[in-house]
C-alpha cells in the first residue's frame, strides 16, 4: 500500500475510460467541497477576500493530493464576477468557461510531455497581453520539476517580472528537484497525503450521491489503499463499483476481492508463523492465498506494510491510534509486536523488500518466494548481522531471565536464616533448594556422567541451553542409564552412599561458602544435594537457566572450579554429576536428598 505502484493501475485506467469517472464528477468546484485542505484554502480564501494574491505559487505534493482542483478553483476565484466569501459563484461567465475549459484565461500546461525551452516560450509569450475578460490570467504548470534547465531559466525570467495580471501557479510531485532560484520566488503549500478518515469521508458522500450501497468497513479499506490520494481512492471506488454491479451492496469481503488484497489478520497469521519458525506451515499459507489468486508481489508488499505497523508500534505504542487498523485488528497486531524485537522486524522487511525485488525479474516467482519465507523462518540458516541479532536476540531473553533469577536469589539471602545456613553455622536441611523454589520450568535432564565430569566430555549432545530448554525427552545415552536407574529405584539407602560424599554433604555449607567464584557460589547453592547409585555426587537444579551454568558445554571451566574447590576443601576426588528436574519431576521422588541424610547422622550425636 506504500507506493502508489502497488494499484492496479490499469483497473484504474479501465475504470476511467468506462464512465465519467467518480474523481472528474465528483471533483470540487468550491473550496467548501475540497476535504482534508483547510489551511491551504482558508490562506488562499484569505488572500482573494483581501486582495493580495501573489504572482507565483507552488503547490508541491504527492499524485492525486488536491493540487490541481485547488489551482483551478483558485483561477475561478480570482476571475469570478461575484465571488462569494473567496469562493467562485460558479454561475457567471466566467466561471462556467472556466470550468468548461474554455477560457483563455486559464493556461494549463503539463510539463511532463511540453518540458522544452520552446514549449514554455509559447507559454510565456502570451503573458504580455493582458485579459481581454476576467481580471487575472492563471498559468497552471503540473509537473514542473519536468522542464528543461532552458525551460527554467526563461520561466525564472517571467517569474521575476510578471505582469500585474498573471498568476503562475507551479505543481510539482517532487519540489526538490526545482532550482533555488525558482523556489524562492514562490508561495509554497504543501499538499500532504490525505488521511484515510478524510477519503473515507469523501467517498461515503460520493456512495451516497451515487445511490451507491457500501459498507463503511469496505469505504475505510479503500480509502486506506489509495495511500493519500483522493483521486485513487475514487478511482479504486469506480472499480469496486464497477465489478460489484448489480451484485447489491458492496461489502468488505467483497472489496478486497475485487482489489485483490487480504484481510489484514491473514498477514497476522503469516508473522506468527514466520516467528516461531514454522516454516512448512507458512508455505502452506501462502500458497493458500496464491490458490486464492491473490498476487505475489501484491501479497508480499502488503506484508511489509504489516510489518512496518508493527515496528512502528514496537518503537512506540502510542502510534497505535495513527495506524489505520481497526480494533480487532489492533489488538492481534499489539500481540504480534510484543512477541518480537526489532530487530527481527526489522530483518523480516529487509529481507521481504529484497525478495520483491527479486521476483519482479524472476520467471521462479513463486519458488524464489517460498524459498525466502523459509530463510525468514530460520534466521539460523543466515549467518548475516540481522539474522545473528536476532540468534543474539535469543541468547539475551536466556540472560534476562538468568538475571532476574540472580535478582530473586540476592533478595533471599538477605534473609538472615538462610545467610546463616550458607555461613555453615546450621544445617537447616536442604537450604539452596528452598531458595530455588519449586515453580521454575522443567527441562531436560542435562548431565554429564560423573566419571566425564572433569575433561567434560562427559557432557551430552543436547548441551546447548536452547535445546534442553525445548524437551525433556533430550536426554541423551550418556545418561540415560543412570536418570532411568534412580527413576526405578527411587531414592538410594543411605548406606549406599559413598563416605566422601556423605564429608562433603556435611560439610557443604562451608564448601560452598568458600567458593572463590560468587557467582558459582549464588548458583551452586540453588542446587539440591544427591548422590546416584555409581556414588558420585549429583547437584539437582529446578531451573533449566541455572543448570546451564553447569551443564553448558561451554563453561567447563565453571565445572573445574567446583571440582577442584572441592578437593582442596575434603582432599577428596569425587564424580559430580549436574541433573535438572523436568517440569513435573519432583526432587523427592527422585532423588536421595543428601541434606536429609546428613541430617539423620548428626541428630543421633545431638542426642548424645
Ligand atoms: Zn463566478
């Protein structure tokens, strides 16, 4: 909908030819008629009530914006015999010639095809006889920025010395392509896009005059695909109408249809998709809608506009009420934006815009289109900046939460208990377990087994902190056997369990306190204290996030540290093992809990 390109002109064109098109019926004849232009008109009302119109305007803005219809109104305005209140009469003379075309006091001239030095020669030459009727000679100039240097240089000349009687009034779609020199002779107005409130407005009054039957939504969404033009938006009216004839009213559905687009929450469906990389699903989509005989090029560039509403709200919800959605619509496209960072968005446009480009040459259109709506669904497959931020992305949502569970756990041990437990004054049971709580997610199994433990090689292949995260069925052979063995068996007997693990449950609290590395130390005493039927020492996590900082493949020097501490602190070589509770899995039902163990020693030498 960005560019104006994406209508189907030639529908338009069609449309045209056809009837008297809607936009030259219905094109104002009054400023009171003219929508969306209060400001320009009232200083152009202004300046005919008061006498002081100037020689040289320019009316700069995008196609089918008001510029013409104005200019002309203004030279009716200016010629008028009875004007009313700065509004031509419409009814002298003057006027109706004028809005005949066949005064000679208005020049039209489209620089576009007449841009040569002699054309405006001719042009200008005829300034120097004043009216032979009406009081001004109104030179109306489109597309100006089209004339030749030459052409300018003569124009600029006129525009310097014009006579008393005439008006230039300059049009242009791109004023930045004018010479200073000309631009600094002019009054300018900028004739912005119109917004869609405006058009839906205008072409309600123009359905109702019509007899025309439309359902405000169908109104709305034709207003928002002329994108700013009024004139579009009456074109793509006509042609609605045209194809809806004698079908009764013309409804949403039916609208978009006709203009071959797609209910917006279709391009919802479509991100969601794209961002939780089903990619098989998402083909599946689109072909859907190519099925529908929606347009691929079509289809793609209203799903960058989807998009681009989207980072628009991720930049700032509060341009939610500029967006021209609806509140339905709204609702699921706020949910999309707070899915997503930037820059996914923003890497979901790049790639989008370049994949047009590519299908606009492409003979494999739909191929290549498929093909870019799987690498949008699998950043990972790109190893460019965009798809790495996003892969980033990814990795800092795992530290937020890692951080916020440092925040919890700071927050507990300013609990004077527990900094007591942690000291090594009590033996308060299984301390670290109750700071970790019970509620955190589950996740695989994701230890290595003891006697790997020291070199890590031990450490099984779904390692990786987003792989454990995704099932707790990747727990791989490595240890399988023992998980399985504690899971049948249940908790160990006491007996069972090794002397040098029974020292270090002992003396745990005091192991763990001298822990050189703070942040092993917060983390490891989140951890629950068990042993497994090979004897080593297993530390059980309830939280995937803080298991990783254990079990991750990368952090083998965290492992060492634990090991060695521990051997400096017992003179003890034992097998550790790191576990994380799955998501139903209860540590109880599992696992020994040494800290009960060791509790069950020491009451008996209380009692002594
Ligand atoms: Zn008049």
């Amino acid at each position: 909908m960005e560019n104006a390109g994406s209508l189907p002109r030639f529908f338009i064109l069609m449309a045209e030819q056809k009837f008297l098109a809607l936009y030259r019926k219905y094109r104002p004849q009054t400023f009171e008629d003219v929508r969306g232009r209060d400001a320009i008109v009232r200083t152009l009302k202004n300046q005919i009530i008061n006498g002081r119109v100037s020689h040289s305007y320019l009316f700069a803005g995008t196609r089918g914006t008001g510029k013409t219809t104005i200019a002309k109104i203004f030279a009716k305005a200016v010629n008028c015999e009875h004007p009313h209140d700065g509004n031509p009469c419409g009814e002298c003379e003057m006027c109706r010639a004028i809005a005949e075309d066949r005064s000679f006091n208005v020049v039209e001239m489209d620089a576009a095809s007449n841009n040569s030095v002699e054309d405006i020669r001719k042009v200008i030459d005829e300034v120097s006889y004043s009216p032979s009727e009406g009081k001004k000679r109104v030179y109306i100039i489109d597309e100006v920025h089209m004339l030749s240097g030459a052409a300018f240089n003569a124009l600029l000349k006129t525009l310097e010395e014009p006579p008393e009687y005439a008006v230039f009034i300059l049009c242009t779609t791109e004023p930045n392509r004018l010479p200073v020199t000309i631009l600094s002779r002019c009054q300018r107005f900028d004739f912005g896009r119109l917004t869609t409130e405006t058009i839906a407005g205008r072409l309600r009054e123009v359905a109702d005059a019509e007899h025309l039957e439309a359902e405000d939504r169908a109104l709305h969404y034709i207003a928002g695909a002329a994108d700013g033009s009024m004139r579009d938006g009456l074109s793509l009216l006509d042609q609605c109408n045209a194809f809806n004839y004698g079908a009764g009213e013309l409804t949403y559905e039916r609208t978009l249809e006709i203009l071959g687009a797609v209910d917006p929450s279709v391009f919802s469906t479509l991100f969601r998709l794209v961002h939780d990389g089903k990619a098989a699903e998402a083909v599946h989509k689109l072909d859907e809608l190519l099925m529908q005989g929606r347009e691929l090029v079509r289809l793609i560039t209203d799903f960058i506009w989807y998009l681009r509403n989207l980072m628009l709200l991720k930049a700032s919800e509060d341009t939610a009420k500029d967006l021209d959605v609806s509140g339905e619509n709204l609702t699921r496209m706020i949910e999309d934006e707070r899915k997503a960072e930037m820059p996914e968005i923003q890497r979901d446009i790049r790639m989008l815009s370049e994949l047009t480009e590519q299908i606009r040459f492409s003979s494999n259109r739909r191929i290549l289109a498929e093909t870019g709506l799987i690498r949008l669904c699998r950043p990972q497959m790109d190893t460019d900046t965009d798809a790495l931020r996003v892969r980033v992305q990814q990795v800092e949502r795992l530290m937020a939460e890692r951080d916020r569970y440092i925040a919890q756990i700071q927050q507990t041990l300013q609990n004077p208990a527990l900094m007591a437990a942690l000291s090594g004054a009590g033996q308060q049971g299984s301390m670290p377990g109750q700071v970790a709580g019970s509620g955190a997610a589950g996740a695989a199994g994701t230890a290595g087994t003891g006697a790997g433990m020291p070199d890590g090689t031990g450490m099984s292949a779904g390692m990786a902190s987003a792989d454990s995260r995704v099932s707790g069925s990747s727990g791989s052979g490595v240890m399988a056997g023992s998980a399985a063995a504690v899971t049948s068996a249940g908790p160990l007997l006491p007996k069972a369990i090794p002397e040098e693990v029974r020292e270090i449950a002992r003396n745990w609290p005091k192991i763990l306190a001298s822990m050189p590395d703070n942040y092993i130390r917060v983390f490891l005493g989140l951890a629950k204290l068990s042993c497994d039927e090979q004897g080593n020492l297993v530390f059980v996590f309830d939280n995937p996030v803080t298991a990783d900082t254990f079990t991750n493949k990368e952090h083998e020097k965290t492992r060492e540290t634990v090991l060695n501490h521990i051997r400096a602190q017992t003179g003890k070589d034992v097998s550790v093992v790191y576990k994380c509770l799955d998501n139903q899995e209860k540590f109880t039902d599992n696992y020994v809990d040494l800290s009960d163990v060791v509790k069950m020693e020491i009451e008996p030498d209380d009692s002594l």
